[in-house]
C-alpha cells in the first residue's frame, strides 16, 4: 500500500524529478522548510521505497545512441518456466532499457536502444531471437521523440492535507 503524502512531499518530489543534483538546503528553502525536517522527509522517503535512486540522465544522440526500437514479443511457452527463463535472458542485455508484460495479442513490449540499423539487426539476430521459445518479434522504429521524460505525474496522488 503507498504511503500517504503531504503538498510537502510532493514538492520535494517535484524538484528532486527536475533536479536530483539539488541541495538538501535548496529543496528546504524552495518548500519552505528548515534543512533538518525537510532532510527528515527525503530520508523517509528513500527508506519506504519512494525514492529508489538517484541518477544522472544521459543524452543517448551526444553518445550516438540514436536507434530506439520498441520490439513486441510473443513466445511459445505461455508456462510460467518459459516466461521467467524469458524475462531473466532479456534482463541481461544492455540494449533492453525497459521491458514490460503486456495484454492482447503480443506478450511482451520492448524499449530497445541501439546505434544504428546494422547494430539492432546483430542484436536480434545474435541476441534476441537466440531466446528459446520465441515465436514472433514485431519491431518499430521511433522516428522522432515529440516527449520523453522520467518524471512521473505526481498532481494525480492524492494528499493527507
């Protein structure tokens, strides 16, 4: 069950979205806040599983990651064995920045990040259908990215305020 949040919370949640390399004192100040309660709250918010890590972002174009592929999966073994003997291999491959379970007629969608064409037609061929039990993989290519970002909608959770 989550945890109930306050405006407060929500706040800090906001800024450390936008900006994670903020000071406790700068998110203090910002929610109005002294450093020591509003430290208190980030620091409960980490140990319920809110906050799960800090990351920095990177620009995959500046690395010359400029290929995202979103592959759907269906595979022949619908027995749980052959979904986790799946779910595991995909695990391990860099490549596989998101993986998710999904409904209708594909079993799995697939956030694929490669270099160029020539590299994600070495990855399915070497990687990807090596897999046992796969029985079809559909790909699509993003031609664009219209949005993207990590933050997630905190104006839709509910307050204790």
């Amino acid at each position: 069950m989550p945890i109930s949040l306050d405006n407060t919370d929500k706040k800090i949640l906001k800024l450390m979205q936008q900006d994670s390399d903020l000071s406790n004192a700068e998110i203090a100040e910002r929610v109005g806040l002294s450093t020591a309660p509003c430290w208190r709250r980030i620091k409960r918010l980490e140990e319920n599983g809110i906050i799960r890590q800090k990351v920095a972002i990177l620009d995959p174009d500046s690395l010359g990651l400029e290929i995202v592929v979103f592959a759907t999966v269906k595979v022949t073994a619908q027995a749980q064995h052959g979904l986790e003997d799946f779910e595991r291999r995909v695990s391990r491959f860099d490549e596989i920045t998101e993986c998710y379970t999904v409904s209708g007629g594909m079993d799995y969608i697939l956030r694929i990040v490669t270099t160029d064409m020539r590299s994600y037609e070495r990855f399915l061929r070497d990687n990807l259908l090596q897999i046992p039990n796969i029985g079809e993989v559909h790909s699509r290519f993003a031609v664009s990215k219209v949005k993207y970002t990590t933050a997630l909608p905190l104006d839709l959770i509910k307050t204790k305020d």
